[in-house]
C-alpha cells in the first residue's frame, strides 16, 4: 500500500492524514459496530495505514459512538500524542430548550463536557458547529467556540454545513473581536455532488486559509455500486433512521451514472468505491477524506484507495468529469 500523505487543515499548523475514519453509522449503532472491541480492531487497522484523524460527532447514535471510539482508544492503549480526534456539536441529547438544534452559549458549554467525558479525554482536537444556526447570533456562537478553544477544551474550531456567507461572517468577527477564527469546514463532497466544495468555497480556500475534512465520499454508500440492483440486506439504507436514504439510493438517473463511473473503476482493475475515495484525496482544497467501515477489512479496502490516486490520470479525471456532470 502507498504511504499516508499528510495535509495541513488549510492554513493551520496541524496535519491531518488525507484518509481519515469516522464512526457515523457505524459506532454504536443497532446491527453495526456496538462493542468496544469490534470498534478497537477498525480503529488499529486505520491507525496502521498512517490515519492519524479520527471524526465523531454528539449526535451520532445519541453519544454512543462517543463513547464507544473512547473505550476503543483506550484499550488500544494508544498516547494521546498519537492522533487527533473530533467532535461536532449542535443537534443535541436533550429535549429542553437551549438544548435542542441550537448553538447558544449555554447549550455549546454543556456539550463539549459531555462529548469529552463520553470521549474519556481532556480535549478534543477539533470541534465543529455541525450545523448553522439561524436563531442564535453567529457573534454569541463565535465567542462561545473561541472560549472553548482558549479553555483547552479543544484545539480547533470549524464549521460543518455552513454556507460560504456563514463561514466569512465567523471569520470576520473573530478577526475583529481577536477571538480563534474558524479554521475548517466540513462538507459533504464526493462525484455525485461538488458544487459547494468547487464553487461555493473556492475563494474561501485562498482568502482564509479553509481546511476541510469532507464526508460522504461514497455518497452514502451510493458510489459503491451495491445500490445498483436494489437495497440489499443489512446495507445502510435498511437501518432504522435512516428511510430518508432510500429514494436517493434507488434514483435511476444517479445509478445510471454509477454504472458509468463503475465501468471506469473495472477498466482501472480498482473497486469504485476506492476510484470515488482517490478522486476526493485528488482535490488540493480537501484536507482529508473522512471513510467510514464496518470491519477492518473494509478499512483496509478503503486505504488503497492511496494505491489508486496515480492512476487517476487527466484523461481519467476528465472523463469522470463527463459522468458527474452529465
């Protein structure tokens, strides 16, 4: 397998693996990855191919994935020097108000103590607003984020989901107030849907050094090719929750240019799912590609995605490009 390439988050100091691993879907989730030892052997086989960024979020499966990553950690024993670890606030646990869908103060201050004690850590690396708020003043939501950085609570703090107006709205009054600016941003990106990462940002990238850790590279599962005869068994879109998956997994149009790009990936002798993953890491404006698996064997999958990356030529590029934009 290819070395692990590492990228600076934008213009931060910090270096991030250009795969990285999530646990959205999958930690402590009914029928996925419930256990600490299941959860341990994903995290080492990543770990083993140079990943050193490791992404969660409060919201997934209501804290167990938190809780589950945090448990995994430590029973891999590993120092707290050797990786970086994430986690995004917004949706919330509780159902009170200031508590639920917001970024106020009160509620960012409460969550971050949440989301370490179920990390087990004293500070995460990277903290994310997982979602804009409009009923909060991004003013009130930039000094809170500022202080937890300050505090030591995290490292970094960024965005998730936030339009380009947002995200220079952020930056401008932390430049103005000299609080810690928002450093990163992360969007969903993958073939089937560029416009925000391409377009929306691009003088963002340049203007104040935006880094950003994508999701969704296989478009939910979509650029795997699975979907292309149906919803199989045990597949994402079976899950509870997750319903609002099927009709953008069964779209005709989108597994027409699946089947398109699948015939690409078999003319490469590589799975589609390690094209679509090479072609996210091939973008300079991508800090690093978040992957998500079930097994440690699907991790390994997904890492020779590096293996893939010199095979996606300018005619390669160009006529994945026809497929996605046709």
């Amino acid at each position: 397998m290819a070395t692990m390439e590492y990228r600076r988050l934008g213009r931060a100091g910090v270096k991030v693996s250009v795969l990285s691993f999530g646990s959205w879907v999958t930690f402590g989730n009914a029928d996925q990855i419930q256990n600490a030892g299941q959860a341990a052997e994903c995290l080492a086989a990543a770990k083993e191919a140079g990943v050193n960024f490791f992404d969660n979020a409060e919201a997934y499966a209501s804290g167990e994935s938190e809780r589950v990553m945090g448990l995994a950690i430590r029973e891999l024993g590993w120092a707290r020097h050797e990786y970086l670890i994430s986690t995004k606030l917004f949706w919330g646990l509780h159902e009170l108000p200031n508590m639920r869908n917001t970024l106020n103060r009160k509620y960012l201050m409460q969550a971050i103590d949440g989301s370490l004690e179920r990390l087990g850590l004293d500070f995460v690396d990277l903290v994310f607003c997982h979602r804009p708020d409009p009923h909060t003043p991004i003013e009130e939501t930039v000094w809170a984020m500022s202080d937890m950085v300050s505090s030591g609570k995290a490292l970094y703090w960024g965005t998730s989901e936030w339009s380009a107006d947002e995200i220079r709205a952020a930056y401008d009054i932390a430049d103005r107030h000299h609080l810690h600016k928002p450093v990163m941003e992360q969007p969903q990106y993958n073939i089937l849907w560029r416009d925000r990462v391409e377009k929306e940002y691009r003088r963002l990238y340049e203007d104040l050094g935006l880094g950003t850790t994508i999701w969704s590279p296989l478009a939910s599962g979509l650029l795997t090719g699975k979907y292309l005869n149906g919803i199989p068994e045990g597949s994402r879109a079976t899950l509870p929750g997750y319903e609002w998956l099927r009709g953008m997994l069964t779209d005709e149009a989108r597994n027409q240019k699946v089947a398109q790009l699948k015939e690409i990936a078999d003319e490469l002798d590589v799975s589609l799912a390690q094209l679509s993953l090479a072609w996210c890491a091939k973008n300079p404006n991508v800090s690093t590609v978040i992957t998500g698996a079930s097994s440690a064997k699907q991790v390994r999958e997904n890492m020779s995605a590096l293996d893939v990356m010199p095979l996606l030529s300018p005619d390669v590029m160009e006529r994945i490009d026809l497929v996605s934009f046709f």
